[in-house]
C-alpha cells in the first residue's frame, strides 16, 4: 500500500501500536466470564427493560440466560428461604413463595428480598396465574399481610397441582418467575401402566340415559306354548317322547287305543259305500232317461240320494280330522297323538297302559326359542312404561343380558301386589333364558347429551371426594371432579374436567392403590 505523503514515520509506528492494543482488550473483555444469576428459576426481568437498566453498561447479553446457562445450572435443587418456602432469585432480587395451610386452606404467601435483606410488602406488587393440567386457570393477586408477607386473597384448591407464572414489580424493576407443584403426582411409567392393565381414554360427550329397574321372571311365551290333550278317551298304546325333548311338527307323541276313532272310522267307511251306491244309481237312472225309458223324476231323486250320501262321507270325514286322526290307518282304533309344532315337551303326564279322558294334559309342548320376560310394574312407575319402549333384560344369576321391546302393558292392577304386569318377548336361540329365572329389566326412561362423561369405573373416592386420575408424563395427577347424572355406565362431569382430558378408566383403581402405597403427609 503506498503511503500518504504527510504522515512520518513514527506517526504510522504510533497508530500500528494503538491498533495491537485495542486487540488486546478486546480479547480480555471476550474473555471475562459473564454473571450468573444466583438461581436458574427465574425467567429474568421483563423484556421491557433495556439491558443499561438491568445490568448497567456490562449487560449486552440481551437477557437471554437460558443460553448461558449450562443445564446444570437449570436443573440444581431448588432453594429454600427462610421460611420454608421455594426461593425463587434473578439477580440481587429473591422472591420465596410458599402454600400455606391456614384455617383449613392453602393460600399463597410470598415474601420479598433484596440483597438477602427483606423488602417491606408495601413496596412489591404480585400477580400469580396458574394452570392446571386440565387448561384451566386461575389468577391471584397477593396483598401486604400484617406479618410482612404478601397472601393470596383466594384459596388455592387441592389437587395442588399446576404451573405458575408469577409476576413481581418492584419500585426499581419487574420480574417474571415460573413456579410449578405436582403434589400427589402417582409415578408410572408406561410399561407399568400397560402391565397393570389400565386403560387410559379421553372424557368425551355422550348420552346420559334416566333408567328403571324393575323386578321380572322368565316365563313361557304363551304364543308358542301348548296343552297337548287326546280329544278322545282310550288306553295308551305306546309313548315315544320324553320330558325334555324337542319335537317336530306332525312328529307322534304317542299312540292311543280308542273306541271312539274305530267308530267313527266305521261312520266314515259305511258313508263312502253308500255314495258309492247312490252315485251308480244316479249314473243308471240318468242313462235310462236320457233313452227316454224312465220318467226324469226317478232321476231327480237318485241325485238327491247321492247329494246326501256325500254330505254324510264329508261330515264323517271331518270328526276324524276335528280330533286329528287319520282317515285310513293300520287300525281302527289307532289314535296317534302329534305334536302341534317344533318345541320342547316341558310336562308329561301320560304312560304306557294308562287309561286317558278326551280332555287329559297329557302333554305340555312348547317353543323355548322365544320366551317372556314377565314384568312387575308398581302403580307409581306405571306412567314410565310404554308399549315399545327399549329394555335391557339381565339375568340375576349370571352375566346373561339382552335388549328387547315392551310387548305389553297390562291395564289393571293386581289387588294383593297393587302391581300391573308388563311383558317383553327374548329371541332364546341358545337355550340361556330358562323360564322361572328371576330378571332385573332396566327401561330406559329418558335419554339426554352430555359435554363431558367419564366411564363410571374411572371415578375414585379419595378422601370422600370423586377423583379422576388424569394422564401425565410419567404417571397419573389426581384431578377432583364434579359429578352430574349417571346411567350405570357412564358419568357426567360438570366441573374439573375438560372434553379430551386423557384419563385411567378401566384400572383405575391400581392408581389408587399405588398412591396409597406412596402417601405420605405433606405441608404447604
């Protein structure tokens, strides 16, 4: 570079001499560690503020200490202050903070220093907002108190679990604070949760359903049920089915010997042999006046004759099928006795030998594919039953249960039970309902939406307060909640829970008993 003609020499040596040594502080100044603040707790100050104000002519780091930080320095044991509080610091500024237990109910209490000397509480202002796992917030402002503190004029509700963001203003400066409790918190990790078999789900909308229980029995379906009787007296032959089994239609029951039938069989036969006649008579006398060989009055009558003797085969023939037997059978007096439609014989009161009436119960046949659920309807709730209306029918001795439909609803009262009688008809393919089993019928009353609903096994009493245990990172927080309607199935939340919130509902229980084991006794 060439050189301007009027500096010397020993000007440029001195400006060279000038330049290595602002090198050299600069290097120094680089090098100089910067402060730290005494806890890693506190945001800082608010943004607000330039860094002269904060940190004099020094603090050109912008406030970012999140950056300076090392992570050991974030992650120390949180400080104790001299009242046992949580000390929260930025600077020469330290704020302790604390939930005090006071007539039954925690409240916030805070204390202010600078330098480590107390400041009065007149001269700090504090705000706190907290944010529970749930999304809701709640807002305190704490006032100077008599002993110097500052108190949170509400009541911080149990669970005591959130995240706070405390706000201070100070005569000199604001400061921002995060501040966090997780008092009751069930530590779990996944493996465990999947291994106890808990089932973790959202609160979500449904329908709440009003039911009523009411007292029933199984019974036949009368429909499908019948008295099988002879319709004719006689000696049992033979008996081929037995109690219990099932039938088809037409299928013979059993054979009887009756008097009866061989007469009325005769009545049928000597009937079609006078037709017989009558009708060959009729034929000739037709023939013999179509040849103009007899007078038509002959034939006339033989018509009439033949009329009548089919009118006597037809009479015959339909008594025998009026008392369902055969016209033209082995025997005479061969009576079989059928079953009426596919079922199960349930009662028997016939033997071989036996001497029966045309009116015995000989036989009780009925289809168990379908049967009743009889209901017993008190005259209090008889309003609330409808012909239609949607039931479930459980079995008071096992898990057995099914949906059906009112059939029937009866319209008088029973004088001793003051109870009217309601039926709903059960599809029994598999045999399960067996009549004379005692049923509880739940009818759904009414039916209305809910916001927010948990399963009814996701809520636990602790402390004779509903409890949900809502899903953390790293185990459950028990959340107290407000219960609303409740089907037997699931339950309305009207307060202290949100739509979504994930909780343990099958298996709750396990995180009860596991906090339980890890109980202890607090303070505030």
């Amino acid at each position: 570079m060439k050189r301007p003609q009027n500096i010397s020499k020993k000007q440029w040596i001195a400006i060279a001499v000038l330049i290595v040594a602002g090198i050299a502080a600069g290097a120094a100044i680089l090098g100089t560690e910067r402060a730290k603040p005494a806890d890693a707790h506190g945001h800082g100050h608010a943004d607000s503020h330039g860094d002269s104000e904060h940190h004099g002519d020094k603090a050109g780091d912008g406030h970012d200490h999140a950056k300076e930080h090392g992570d050991a320095e974030h992650h120390e044991e949180a400080a104790k202050g001299p009242h046992g509080g949580q000390l929260l610091t930025e600077g020469d500024f330290g704020l302790e903070i604390q939930l005090a237990e006071e007539a039954g109910k925690a409240v916030l209490r805070a204390w202010a220093y600078e330098k480590g000397k107390p400041v009065p509480a007149a001269n700090v202002k504090v705000a706190v907002t907290l944010t529970r796992p749930t999304g809701e917030e709640q807002k305190l402002t704490l006032s100077p108190a008599k002993d110097g503190s500052l108190v949170g004029a509400e009541p911080v509700p149990e669970p005591h679990v959130f995240d706070a963001v405390i706000e201070v203003q100070t005569p000199k400066e604001p400061y921002l604070f995060d501040w966090s409790q997780a008092e009751g918190k069930v530590a779990m990790t996944d493996a465990q949760v999947k291994a106890a078999g808990i089932t973790v789900e959202p609160a979500v909308a449904a329908p709440i359903r009003s039911s009523l229980q009411l007292p029933g029995e199984i019974r036949f379906n009368e429909d499908r049920t019948a008295h099988v009787v002879p319709r004719v007296a006689g000696v049992v032959e033979s008996v081929s089915a037995s109690l219990g089994q099932q039938v088809r239609k037409g299928q013979v029951l059993a054979v009887i010997s009756s008097p009866g039938v061989s007469e009325q069989r005769a009545e049928l036969e000597s009937a079609q042999k006078r037709l017989q006649l009558a009708r060959t008579t009729y034929e000739r006398e037709k023939k013999l006046w179509e040849e103009k060989i007899s007078p038509q009055q002959d034939v006339l009558q033989a018509e009439q004759a033949m009329r009548e003797a089919e009118i006597a085969v037809a009479n015959a023939r339909q008594k025998l099928q009026a008392i369902g037997a055969a016209p033209g059978a082995a025997g005479m007096n061969r009576y079989e006795l059928r079953a009426p439609f596919d079922g199960t014989i349930v009662e028997k009161h016939i033997a071989l030998g036996e001497a029966v009436k045309e009116d015995a119960n000989v036989f009780t046949l009925s289809d168990l594919r379908s049967v009743w659920a009889e209901i017993s309807v008190p005259a209090k709730d008889i309003g609330q039953v409808r012909v239609g209306q949607r039931v479930t029918v459980r079995s008071t001795a096992s898990s057995e249960a099914a949906a059906g439909t009112v059939a029937y609803v009866g319209s008088l009262l029973g004088e001793q039970t003051r109870a009217a009688t309601a039926r709903v008809t059960l599809p029994n393919p598999r045999g399960a309902w067996r009549p004379g089993l005692y049923v509880t019928v739940e009818l759904i009353t009414s039916e209305a939406p809910a916001a927010v609903t948990v399963a009814s096994e996701a809520i636990q009493q602790v402390d004779n307060q509903p409890v949900v245990y809502l899903k953390v990172p790293g185990g459950f927080l028990p959340q107290r909640v407000q219960l609303g309607r409740s089907d037997g199935k699931r339950v309305e939340v009207v307060g202290g829970l949100k739509a979504g919130a994930q909780h343990a509902a099958a298996g709750s229980f396990v995180v009860k008993s596991e906090a339980g084991k890890a109980s202890a006794t607090h303070t505030h």
